[in-house]
C-alpha cells in the first residue's frame, strides 16, 4: 500500500470495528462476486476449475502489474481524485485480465508459438483428449503456471529490490525497463519448473518439446504441483516479510529502504529457504494425519495433492497478511520491530486457519457450491483465495484504502 497518500485511523477500539465491518463487507462482496462468475448455479460458472482459476490469477497479476511493475504509471496525477482512479486503475486491470488470457495467451502464444497455451490450438492438432473442455483446462493450467512465476518474481523483487536499479529514471522508462526484466526472469521460472510437466499432459508426452520432469524421482509425481506449492510457500513469507514485518530482516543490508541488488539477493535467498521450511513443516504435519503418500496414491494419499495442498495453505495466510495490513492497520504499533512481527504474524497464522476451516465446512459448500470434502479434483480454494485477495488488493493499492483511511494528498 502506499503509505504516503493515507492516514491511517487511530488505533482504538472504534478503528478495529471499522475493520471488522470492512471485512465482513469484502467478504460478502466476494461471495457475490463468487455466485455471479464462478457459482455452478451462477451466471457464468466459469469455475470448472481451472478456467476460472486462470482468469482469477490473471487479474491479481493485473493488479500487480499496475501497482508494483508500473508503480500506477500512467495511471496517477492530480487529474483525478483517488476514488476516480481507483475506479479507472480497476476498470484497467479488468481489461489486462482480458487481454493477458484471450489476447496473449489464446490469441498470440497459442496461436502462433506454442500450442498448448490456447484450447481451440489444441483442439486443431487432434490427438487423445483434444475436445474443448479438456483443451481448455490444460491450456489454463499452463496460464496459470506461467502467472504464479510472474507473480513470484514480480512481488519478491518489489520486496527486494524496490526501484532499483531505476531511480531516478522517468518513470515510464522505468515501468517499461521493469517489466521486461520481471518479465524474462518469470518466463525462465516457467520453463525450469513448470514446462516439463505441461509437456507431460498430452498423448504422446512431448519429449521433444519439454524434458521428463526432473523432480519425479523424489516427489513421487510428475505434476508441476510439486513446484507450485513451493513457489507459494516462498511468495507467502515474501508477503509477510513485506507486509507485515516492514521489511526486516531483509533491509538491514539496506540502510535508506531504497532497495538495491545486495536486498534483492538477501530477499530471494531468506524467502525460499523460509518457505522451503514451511513446505517440509507442512507436509509433515498432514503425514501425521493422514500417513505416507505413494505413487498413484488418490485424494489425501496423492502426492501431488498434499503439495498443492501446501500451496493453498500458505496463500490462505498469504490472503490474511494483507487483511492484517489493510483492514486492521496491522494490528501492533508499538513495541520494537520483532515483536511486532510476531504478534502480527501469529494473528495472520490465526486468520489463516479460520478461513482454512471456512473453506472446508458446510457453510462454504453452501455458499460456494463447491465440491464437499478434501483433495476434490474438480476444487481447488486457490481460485477463491485469488478472488477475495483481488477485492483486497483494490481497495488497498487503488482506492489507498478508502474508506477505512482518508487520503490527504493525491500525491
């Protein structure tokens, strides 16, 4: 959030039930947003799953890309008000979404480079399987896969390097220069960890295309699940090292706060070996509950379940860091900076399970229309964690938290 167009509100009793009210407004929002778009006797039921989880990442990275790449260029100035530009910044992420998904993905890559990023490209080529729903979920998982590393790169490089290396550059250069570089590392991401395995998803396997999934052997499963459930455990402690720890440890080696190349390294290193931690730690505790996984394992026994699994966990925590920091002005004022930390991160902690528990009760199945039960191949929580988080992200970076904050400059 920027913190230089709010002022927060007093930290009292009244502010906190200000918060709370926000909340429980966001969520009802979300669960109307949900019942219109992904609903399975919504509107649209575009949740079938993988289609609508793509577009749902699709605008959070839309949001990232406005707020954290291109740093809300050009689309900030005294032309506007804030609640002006909140609505033109959420009309524009709406149109990126589109145009990320149908234009670049279906429109571009999958037409004219590489096959299995567009459904009606894969329909064409024939093959086992290739009829549109099956065409459309695997094209979808590819998008997602390359938007969580997109997401990776973009948010630990906002944590780490901040603007370097582009002070002081105009700032659409900068934006522009930022992107390319964001984007290139976020396509070598993909290709290490996520393209053997989408390789893998068609008869015959595409062993020209994409090498056998080299972490097979000691995972237990091709899937990419394996790597996207490590990815977002390391993009959750980069959210909460950002966001509700400002910044520490990783800006010690970086006195002014300004980012540099030395903060980057020290971000990058310090998040994956934390969430490499947290991937063990988790995956322990659900062998405590439901014993070892094995190779062709189904539900809770699949290997490749339990590492997804790891996944929506940790952004289920990821989702409540950001509502510690926007609904609750993250909780802890005073005191010194680690004992903040810890008390704003046990109540993220917290958050997280409610919404775990949430999730897998009657009342979400209820409100949702998802499917019952635990380790569903047609759910996954991802896509409504990615919903609520974009309704959180808005009112945040776009609307710099209004109204549970005033602004008093627009710049």
């Amino acid at each position: 959030m920027n913190e230089n167009i709010i002022s927060p509100l007093k930290r009292n009793g009244m502010s906190f039930f200000y918060g709370l009210v926000n909340l429980v407004l966001a969520f009802a929002s979300v669960c109307g947003l949900w019942f219109v778009f992904f609903h399975p006797n919504g509107m649209m039921a575009l949740y079938t799953p993988m289609y609508g989880f793509s577009l749902l990442v699709a605008f959070v990275v839309s949001i990232v890309l406005i707020s954290k790449t291109a740093n809300f260029y050009p689309l900030s100035g005294p032309s506007l008000g804030i609640l002006q530009w909140g609505f033109v910044r959420t009309g524009a992420a709406v149109v990126i979404m589109l145009v990320l998904v149908y234009g670049f993905f279906w429109g571009f890559i999958g037409r004219f480079g590489i096959t299995y990023f567009s459904p009606y490209s894969i329909v064409a080529a024939g093959g086992v399987g290739s009829e549109i729903f099956n065409a459309r979920e695997n094209s979808s998982t590819a998008i997602v896969y390359v938007l969580t590393a997109f997401l990776w790169v973009a948010l630990t490089w906002s944590a780490g390097c901040r603007q370097w290396p582009w002070e002081g550059v105009q700032q659409g250069s900068a934006a522009l220069a930022r992107l390319g570089v964001t984007g290139l590392l976020s396509v070598v991401a993909y290709v290490i960890l996520f393209h053997p395995h989408v390789s893998y998803l068609f008869f015959p396997a595409q062993t020209m295309a994409g090498v056998e999934p080299w972490w097979s052997k000691w995972a237990m499963t091709s899937s990419a699940y394996y790597n996207l459930g490590l990815l977002l455990s390391v993009l959750m402690w980069v959210i909460i090292s950002d966001v509700l720890w400002e910044g520490y440890p990783w800006r010690i080696v970086d006195r002014k706060d300004k980012g540099n190349l030395l903060r980057g390294l020290f971000t990058l290193v310090g998040t994956f070996v934390l969430g490499v931690i947290s991937f063990i730690a988790l995956l322990k505790v659900m062998k405590i509950f439901w014993f070892d996984p094995f190779e062709g394992g189904q539900y809770t026994d699949a290997p490749y379940f339990r590492y997804l699994h790891v996944g929506e966990i940790s952004t289920f925590v990821a989702l409540s860091a950001f509502i510690v920091k926007t609904y609750f002005d993250n909780l802890v004022k005073k005191s010194n900076i680690w004992v903040r930390a810890i008390l704003r991160t046990l109540a993220t902690f917290l958050l997280g399970a409610a919404f775990y528990f949430f999730y897998y009760s009657d009342l979400s199945t209820l409100l949702l229309g998802k499917v019952p039960g635990l380790a569903q191949p047609e759910d996954t929580p991802l896509a409504w964690t990615m919903l609520f988080l974009s309704v959180v992200l808005i009112q945040a970076e776009f609307f710099a938290g209004w109204p549970l904050a005033r602004m008093e400059s627009h710049e």
